[in-house]
C-alpha cells in the first residue's frame, strides 16, 4: 500500500499517524505457533474486541462515553445476544485537537507507536468513531484496507460516501438531510440571503457547501462564508464578526462544534450582534451542547436568547423512557443515543456472523511491511478475513434502537432522516420538527410516516420569539453598515424631461420616475440612505443598457428612471413591480381622407351584404309558401306571384309592405325577420353616420407588418431598446434606422417623410409618443396596434430584497391612488386621440348579426317543416287509394276512355294539389267524405269487411 510508506511525501503524514494509531486498537498479533499468516478463532470465541475511537475531553466524547458503555454492559449482561460472546471495549482518545496539527506530527508519531505497542495482543472486528470528520477520512482509508467495518455515530461530514469509503458506516444522521433543514427553515421565512459561519475543517466546509446547494433549489444563496480555524481565539473571531456586521444580510448559520460555537455568540453579543434585527440559526451542536449539562448557567443562556437550532430527532419511545429511568444520573445528548445503538447494532451482526458460521480470524497483507529503518511496524497489520461479511450483514441490519428504526438505505445512511426545530428563549423550546418525508411540521415525524405518500404537506412552525425578545420575524437583512449611501444611477435625459432630468433641487433629479421611487421608499418600514448619479454628457440620451449593465457589475446599487423592462435585462439584474405600461408603437404622418360617392356601402362588409340580400329573399320566398293557399294576395299567374315575393321581401326592409299575412307560421316568421330588419337598420345608420360625420385619416403607413415590408426610413429615440428590438427580432436593417434626438427632431424629422431626408415613422413607446402627439398638437397620429407589451421599473442587483419591498410599495401606491396622481402631475394635459380612425374598423361584419341570422332561419325552417308536415297528412286522405276517390278515378275513366289504369299519384297530381286553394280543398274532403257514407250503407256484411273499405 503504496502511500504508507516512509518515503512518500509529507502530505500524507497525517495518514500514516492515523494508521500506526490505528494499531493500537486493530493489529491482531494472537499468533498461533506454526501459522505463517493466518491466526484463527473459534466460531462463537469467548471474547470479541471492539476499538472506539473519540476525544474524551470533549462535549460529544464524554457523553457518548457513557452511551457506550452502559450499552456495553447490558449487552454483556444478556447471555442471549451474543450467546455467551462477551464484548471486550478498548477506547482510545483521539485528542482532536493534537490531530489538526496544533502538536507536532512526528512527537504525535511516537506517541502513536508507544500506545500500539500496548495494545499488540488486541484482535478487534470493529472500530466505533470517530466523531471528528476529518479523521474519519483519514481512519476510512486505512479500515478500507484492513477490512474492518468503521461505525461511527459523530462524522458527519456528507462527503463520507459509501462508495469511496465502503468500509465506513455512518450510524448517525448526515449533515446533508441536516442542511436540507436549514435551507427549509430559510425559505420558510422568506429570506434569500444567509451568511455561514463555519469551522474551517472537513465537517464545516462540506457541510456548508451542502447548505448551498440546499439554499439554491430554494432561489436563495450564501451571500459570504466566514470560516475560523477549530483552535481560533476570541480576537480572531471578533475580527471575523467585525467583517459580517458590516455586510447586508442579517440572517447567519453557524455550523461549528460545541467545543468552540460559543465563542461565536459570546463575541457576537460583545458587538451587540444578538439584539432585533438578528437571525441566529445553527446546527445540531448547539442542543448537543445543552443537552450534555444538567444545567446551563444565566449567563450563557442570555447569549443563546432567540437562537433557531435543529436536534436529532429521538423518538420518545417507551424503551428511551424505560433506559433513562433506569439510569437517571446520565446526561446523554443525541450523539451518546446513536453511540449506544451502534454497540447495539454491532452486536447484533455478530450475533447473524456467528449463527451463520463466521469466525474471527486475521491474515497478513504483503502489501504492508516495513521499510529500512523505519520504525512504524507496519508488517504487523493484518486484514480481518470475515470482515466483508460482517459488513454485509451489518448493512442489512434492521432494528429498533433508542434512536428510533435502524436501517440503512443503498448509501448507506439511516434511513427516516429527521431533526427537532428548537427556539432558545428561557430555555430549549421545541416549535416544530423537520424530516425529509414532511419538510417542517408542527407533528412528529412518527406520525406522518403513517399518512399516504401524495398526502397534502403544509409547512408550518409554531411562533418563535426572535433575539430582542420579539415575535416580529426579522427581515433578515439591512443596507450594508459601511456608511456608504445607496448609489443610484439616474439618466440624464435631454428629451421628455417630464419622466427624469437634471435639477438643482438637493436631491439633484426630479421628474415622474424620481416622484415615484422617493414615494415609495416613504413607505418602507425603514430608512434607505441613498445618493443619485447622473449617467450621461447631456448632450444626447444615454444608452439605457449601459445602466442596466453598470448595476450588474456592481458600479452602481441600483438604476432609477424610465428604464424598459425587457428580457435580457431580466438576465442580470432584478426590476420592481412596473409603475407604468408602455409598449412599443408607430407613429406618422397622416392626411385627411375624403369622402367617397360608394361611402353609403362602407357600413357593411361585402359578405354581410351578400348574406342580407339573401335572407330578404329567404324570408319572402318561406311567407309565400306559408301564405300561398290560404292568402289570395299571394296567388295569381306565376309571374304575379313573383314580383310578390321580391315585393314583399325587399319592402319588408323599411317596413313598408302591403300584403298581410294569415297563417300563424307566417306570421310567426314574419316578426322574426322584421326584427333582424329593425336591428340591421339601426346598425347601419350609426355606422354610415360615423363614417360620414368623424375625419377620416388616412397614412401610407398602417402599421408595423406595413412599415417591415417597406423600405423607409424609421426614427428611433436615442439609448432606446427599440433599435436592437427592430434589429434583432423583426429583421430590420440598421441602415434603414435613424437616430433621434428629441421631440423637435421627431417633429420635422416625420414633416419631411422619406423623399425629404426625414423618415416615413417613428417606432418609439407608448409613454414617450402620448407626450409627442400633445406636444405637437396632434398633427401626427398612431398607425396600427401596440405590437409590444413591457413596462418601466427600477433594476437592482440580482436577488436583492429591496427589489421585493419597493415592488410591495409601489402596489400600495396604484391601490391607494397616489400613483395616478403623479402621473396627472407630470404627463397629464388636454390630450389628442391616439389612434387614427380606419374605415375598415367601423365596418360592421358578418360576425356580428350572425346569431340574428340562425335565430331566424331557424324559425323559418321549422315553419317550412311544420306547414310540409301538414300537407302531406292532407295529401295522403286527398290522393287516389280511398274507395271514393279510386270510384272516381274509374268513373273517370270509363267516361273519357283512359288508357291509363294506374293508381299511382304523378309529380304533376302533387304540384297541383299544393297549388290548390286551402278551401276549395277542404270542400272536396267534405264531399268525399259524405259520399263515401252513401256507398258504404247498401253493402252486405261481407263487402263492409272488405280489406278496401275507407276511412276518412
């Protein structure tokens, strides 16, 4: 094993320290006479050696200490664990602070050999610890080697994974699902800024590099990382908190160790750190601290005062009850409870390793020995032969501890990761829990495993009371404490100076936009100190993009004036909520359209005068078939009945005809239609009084789609978005477009057209174009729609909450009604209409009387249905196939001689029957009737039940 040799270079030192410590706890030297490599036990030995590794001296040694050994003890005292196997508890203190190289690494070397030496007959399984992560690195690499599963209850690190260390069992909880927690509880508040506070070592960099990642799915971030060594001293930190204090974020995360976390609070309230205004949130070593001591004194209670913390969850489980009433002198924080299941879990797994024929037995590794001179004895390590096994067997493992359930996901972290929400106030004071099945909960994670997983997950708290003793939740940040106001850029424009301008008031800008800000940074609920900068030489109108872009790289702290919102500004920089809409439209010249000779046909659309014509003739065409057999003013030679259909059609459109109707459906039809008339007629009046009364204007240019397709000039605004818009997403080509400087520009510019020097229009917003038209007394009109939606707003850096709180103040200011009154105060004169009148708008189409149409050619269909229905029931008692008629018919017959025998009824029997008049067939009905009678009573019996009988 190449990088335990004495000649590798010095940055591995660490590692071989670590490795001859390793020694004392795991080298087998229980040598059988006559073995070369190998020394066996029996299968179920009388006594199992397990190492455990953890600094004694600390807060998490010395409970987990006590964990360990009462779990020790009662297993041994169970003879049906491990079935007469005693464990045999070697610990060795680790001294954390020696091992980060505050003592010299070769005086720690020799120190190492001397504590292996006297542990050279010990053969050990399994190693629990260590509970630093930054050894646990060092150990996982030599355990990986050795084949001897490393449990350990304290690293926490997240970058412990099982597939570089697959040797490594964390039997605690990762600090990944811990700063998930953190995260969480960040959102949950709506702060999206933190700053961490961390101990420079593996557990504290990995850990708040999880946290960032944590905080980005949550749009927030770690805006600074203020790291301290693990031995700092008080002036060290102090220097540290000095910096923080100065920055704009007041919501920190400290993520140390309980040894040197409180330092941080004590300085913190030194520099008046822990008053209102404050967020303090740290992790699990600050309940770890508290529930190692009986009692905490006053005084650093009153540091801790509205500190949020977060603690492993435990269960409080009738076996947690039984186990603490039976050792009531114990004080055991999270850590000692993992500690105390993991000799649990491994006895356990030795118990399966036994049952299924497992034996401790050790060989030598050639890869290690000894080079000439050295001193390390590293020949005397040996590899733990069923060490794979009781690693399989361990991970497979599934139990229930005082931790709650013991079981390992396919990483090899326990699975059910959940913390305690802890608020500092008086004393520890639990307002909620968090697990990554529920995220934060009012109720225990036990209780939410048993809901569905697609239940409804409501994140919720109950009140904390916060540093200052309030309930207020801070706003979780402040403008920078450096005395420097906030820089603001303001453009200095030389047109529309009505929006932002110069001025020699003592802000030294006035304008709508300025009226705007200042009235809405009045309404938040603290001061903002802030300074304006002009941007520009006054000559011509800065490029608004260069704005933008000077506050995205932090030249400025933000940008005020009538600054466009438009995507690739939203890239770089975040704007408020907009004060006003403007979006792009076109503006040219126009002249006045004169009135046409055919103006009397502009009211309708072709396709509406088509459709209007035919239902006239519709209509007429339904009455007379309604009318004509019952109505002798709709009968007549054909060509008379005709002319009394186009008559009557066409005269109905002014009411005006003469022939009136007899039949119900008629009549029904007929106030249908005359209906559909009066509204057509009223339709058609206004809209040919509008045509013919309002100035009609007319432009070569209607539009932007017109406006692309030519080939004319375009004015543009100087520093306006609209260049690079028309250049790059509608296609059009830079030579085409003319800079502009202000309104007199526009003015002449648009006079003189294209064939003058001038332009044919001018793309500009909608803002700017209502103060042009007013200015230049309405000789110039809007062609076409707005073909753009934006708005103005003020751009700040990206994710600043001022942003956020200057968008609340503005809404307040539109719902109030101040917004508009400022708008009156600066943009608001007799105005011109903004849009030029086109006829083609005023044209009333089809698709606005069509539902006239249906209704009445619906009625008319269902009369034509009904009046059809009743003539055939008519026809079929008039037709030939009664007895009197088929008497007749042969009457008929015999009389002139037809050669025709049939009996079926002709087209031409048909026509003439709907021809006939209504009363004239109804006496023809009647006589049948009678003399249908008079043939039926001489009849015998048998010719009356003749098939041929009739019945009228």
């Amino acid at each position: 094993m190449e990088f335990l040799r004495i000649t590798m270079p010095c940055h591995v030192i660490l590692r071989k320290v670590v490795l001859l410590f390793m020694v004392s706890v795991m080298v087998p030297m229980e040598v059988i006479v006559g073995a070369k490599n190998v020394s066996s036990s029996p299968s179920r030995p009388r006594v199992v050696n397990m190492g455990s590794m953890f600094t004694i001296n600390s807060v998490i040694g010395q409970s987990t200490m006590l964990g360990i050994y009462a779990a020790v003890d009662e297993v041994n005292a169970d003879p049906s664990v491990l079935k007469g196997t005693k464990l045999n508890l070697i610990v060795k203190d680790t001294n954390c602070s020696g091992f980060v190289g505050t003592v010299d690494v070769w005086i720690l070397m020799k120190i190492v050999h001397y504590l292996a030496l006297q542990l050279m007959e010990k053969d050990v399984v399994a190693v629990l610890g260590p509970q630093s992560s930054g050894i646990a690195h060092v150990v996982s690499h030599v355990v990986n080697e050795l084949r001897i599963p490393l449990l350990s209850f304290g690293a926490t690190d997240p970058t412990l994974s099982a597939l570089q260390y697959p040797y490594f069992i964390r039997t605690t909880q990762s600090d990944y699902f811990q700063m998930y927690a953190v995260a969480d509880l960040v959102d949950y508040y709506g702060w999206r800024e933190v700053i961490a506070i961390f101990v420079d070592d593996d557990y504290g960099r990995n850990g708040i590099s999880i946290l960032g990642d944590a905080l980005a799915k949550k749009r927030a971030k770690i805006s600074y990382k203020a790291a301290f060594s693990p031995g700092a001293t008080n002036d060290e930190i102090n220097n540290l908190l000095v910096g923080v204090n100065l920055m704009e974020s007041r919501v920190y995360v400290v993520h140390a160790n309980p040894d040197s976390g409180l330092k941080v609070f004590s300085v913190a309230n030194s520099l008046s750190m822990l008053s209102s205004g404050y967020v303090w949130i740290t992790t699990d070593w600050l309940p770890t601290f508290l529930d190692s001591h009986e009692s905490v004194d006053t005084d650093t209670m009153n540091l801790l005062q509205g500190v949020v913390a977060f603690r492993h969850h435990i269960p409080n489980s009738g076996r947690k009850k039984n186990f603490l009433k039976s050792k009531p002198n114990l004080r055991l924080n999270s850590y000692a409870f993992y500690a105390y299941d993991s000799v649990w879990l491994l006895a356990q797994a030795l118990d399966v390793f036994f049952s299924e024929g497992g034996n401790v037995s050790f060989s030598d590794d050639p890869k290690l020995h000894d080079t000439n001179g050295s001193s390390l004895h590293l020949s005397s390590l040996r590899i733990f032969n069923g060490g794979q096994k009781l690693l399989n067997i361990l991970i497979t493992m599934n139990f229930t501890g005082l931790t709650g359930q013991i079981q390992f996901d396919s990483e090899k972290n326990l699975i059910h990761p959940s913390y305690d929400v802890i608020n500092i106030g008086g004393g520890p004071r639990q307002i909620g829990f968090w697990s990554n099945f529920s995220g934060l909960s009012v109720v225990s994670p036990e209780t939410l495993y048993t809901k569905p997983p697609n239940f409804t997950r409501n994140h919720s708290l109950y009140s904390v009371i916060w540093p200052g003793e309030t309930t207020t939740t801070p706003r979780g940040w402040v403008f920078p404490n450096n005395g420097r106001p906030l820089r603001i850029v303001v453009p200095n424009r030389v047109s529309y100076k009505e929006f932002v301008s110069k001025d020699n008031s003592p802000l030294g800008v006035q304008g709508y936009c300025i009226d705007v800000f200042e009235a809405a940074v009045k309404l938040l609920p603290y001061p903002v100190p802030h300074i304006y900068i002009l941007y520009g030489d006054g000559l011509r109108n800065p490029h608004y993009g260069d704005l933008v872009e000077g506050v995205a790289q932090n030249k400025f702290d933000a940008a005020v004036g009538d600054i466009t919102i438009v995507t690739n500004r939203t890239k770089i920089v975040d704007f408020t909520q907009p004060f006003i809409e403007s979006g792009l439209v076109v503006v040219a010249a126009v002249k006045e359209k004169k009135s046409s000779p055919w103006a009397f046909l502009k009211p309708f659309s072709w396709q509406m005068w088509c459709v209007t014509g035919s239902f006239f003739l519709f209509v007429g065409a339904v009455v007379w078939i309604l009318e004509h057999r019952i109505n002798h003013e709709f009968r007549g030679p054909p060509s008379q009945q005709l002319m009394t259909i186009f008559w009557f059609s066409f005269s109905t459109m002014f009411f005006s005809h003469r022939e009136n109707t007899v039949s119900t459906l008629g009549r029904l039809v007929l106030i249908l239609w005359l209906f559909v008339v009066l509204i057509i007629n009223s339709s058609y009046t206004a809209s040919l009084t509008s045509i013919l009364t309002v100035q009609q204007l007319s432009s070569k240019i209607e539009g932007i789609d017109s406006l692309i397709s030519s080939n004319d000039p375009i004015g543009i605004q100087d520093g306006s978005f609209a260049w690079n818009y028309l250049t790059d997403e509608l296609n059009i080509a830079q030579s085409r477009l003319k800079s502009l400087k202000n309104q007199e520009d526009y003015y002449h510019a648009l006079l003189r057209g294209p064939k003058g020097g001038g332009v044919a229009a001018i793309v500009d917003e909608m803002a700017y174009v209502e103060r042009f038209l007013i200015d230049s007394n309405c000789v110039f009109k809007i062609v076409g729609q707005e073909f753009t939606k934006s708005g103005w707003g003020f751009a700040f850096h990206r994710d600043s909450p001022l942003a956020v709180d200057l968008s609340t103040a503005i809404l307040q200011l539109s719902e109030n009604g101040e917004l508009q009154r400022m708008h009156d105060k600066w943009l608001t004169r007799n105005g011109c209409s903004i849009l030029s009148t086109q006829v083609d708008e005023n044209r009333l189409s089809l698709g606005s009387f069509w539902g006239l149409f249906l209704i009445c050619g619906v009625a008319s269909a269902v009369a034509l249905t009904v009046f059809a229905c009743r003539v055939c029931c008519q026809y079929r008692r008039y037709k030939p196939g009664s007895e009197v008629e088929a008497e007749e018919v042969e009457q008929a017959q015999t009389s002139l001689g037809s050669r025709h025998a049939t009996r079926l009824p002709s087209l031409k029997n048909l026509i003439e029957f709907v021809d006939m008049k209504e009363t004239a067939l109804k006496e023809k009905l009647k006589n049948a009737t009678y003399s249908k009678r008079e043939h039926a009573s001489p009849r015998s019996d048998d010719q009356l039940n003749s098939p041929c009988g009739f019945t009228a």
